[in-house]
C-alpha cells in the first residue's frame, strides 16, 4: 500500500522521481504508462535493476545508466 500523505526526500517505494529525460513512479511493474499531458511515467518495482540504482538516493544524486550518469531532479 502507498501512502500518498507520506513526504520522503529519499526514492523509496511510493516516491516519484524525476530526471532530466524521465518520471519513475516506484510502485508496480506496470512500464510506460502515457499522461494526458503527453508526458511519460515509468512505473517500476522496487525488485526492477534501475531501482537498485535509485535506492535511498536524494534530489542532486547521481546515477548511471548505459554509461550515461543521470542526475536526480526531485523526488516526492
């Protein structure tokens, strides 16, 4: 269960993480899922790899991806 009254600074199940190219929704396994505003969400599970990447990491953090290093936006 998400608990949406629930502030966290770090990625953890429930939060929403934004970087420069993507949103990821920490959640289920349900992959791209397409926003009325065009935008695009990506919602994965805390068992999916990038999540390992993403784990108790902060807005300002870094991470790497196919040799790109991706800086965390916000997390809420």
């Amino acid at each position: 269960t998400i608990d949406y009254n629930k502030y966290t600074e770090q990625v953890q199940f429930g939060s929403v993480v934004e970087t420069k190219n993507n949103y990821y929704f920490i959640s289920a396994a349900l992959g791209e899922i397409g926003m009325d505003d065009g935008s695009t969400i990506y919602a994965l599970s805390t068992e999916a790899p990038i999540y390992q990447k993403l784990e108790g990491k902060r807005k300002g953090d870094t991470f790497t991806m196919k040799d790109e290093e991706i800086e965390i936006l916000d997390v809420r």
